[in-house]
C-alpha cells in the first residue's frame, strides 16, 4: 500500500495527497454506501427564457422534489420516484443564453434531471418551473458535505 500510495502522490503533485491508504473492512465500506452526505454541485446550462431562470432558481430553494428514474439509467437502477430535497440554489453566473449555478441537494438527486425535467420524470424541475427547455452544458460535484452537519446556506 505505500509503493500505490507513493506512485498516486507523484503523480498527481500538487493536485491531490493520499496518506495512510489502507484496505477498509466490510463494515466500513456498508457505512459508506448507507451514509447520506448532501452534495454541492457547480451546473452549467443553456436556456432561451432569460427572465424566467431567475423565479424557477428561487422556487427550488428548500424544496422537496419527486423523481422517476431518469431514462438514462433504467437499465441498471429499478423504476421507482423517489423523494429529494433541494436544501438550497443559486445563480453564480448569469449571461445571456446560459447560467452557472451551484445546487445543494441531498444524496442521490440527479441533477441533471433536476434541470431537465427528463420528459417530467422529475417534479418539479428548473425547465418546468421556467417554462423552457434548459440543456446541462457542464456539471461538477464541488462539495460533499457530512450527513451528521447542519444544513447552511450557500
């Protein structure tokens, strides 16, 4: 484990450290797969009704959304809605056609779908609430925070 752990930290210097790798037991890896840490996440997207992306950012803050399981992974994931919660959103960066925003969502919200709406699989979405159709250019997790911590805003 210290030749791996020596051979990640050349090379990636400067961008990333591992220390003390080792093997985790049975027990930790289930408490890592049950735990639900809320995540942030950095979304790129295109739009067309400039105005309206403004009240459809606010309407999620602190919202409970209904998901089916987007159509990009039904064929691996059961068709099941499930219930998430927005804890906050926000506009980073607005232009004319596109907007950068940062999400706070509990674990497992597929934020993709968040903003598309997939087809109304998810309710409500940032395209229903906008009245348009809202493509994802980009999305990165920025944040994953501890399920234990108080939920604060953005």
């Amino acid at each position: 484990m210290k030749k791996l752990e020596k051979e990640i930290n050349e090379y990636a210097k400067g961008k990333v450290e591992v220390l003390g790798l080792r093997f985790s037991s049975k027990e930790e890896v289930r408490k890592i797969k049950e735990a639900k840490h809320p995540k942030i996440y950095m979304v790129k997207i295109g739009y067309t009704k400039k105005e309206k992306i403004y009240e459809a950012v606010n309407a999620l803050i602190d919202r409970e959304i209904s998901q089916a399981t987007p159509t990009r992974v039904l064929h691996r994931r059961a068709d099941i809605v499930r219930k998430r919660k927005i804890l906050d959103i926000k506009i980073k960066e607005m232009k004319m056609n596109e907007a950068t925003l940062i999400v706070k969502a509990e674990s497992g919200t597929y934020i993709k779908e968040l903003m598309t709406g997939d087809g109304g699989g998810t309710k409500p979405s940032l395209a229903s609430l906008a009245g348009d159709e809202v493509k994802v250019l980009e999305l990165d997790v920025i944040g994953i925070g501890d399920e234990n911590e108080k939920v604060e805003r953005i």
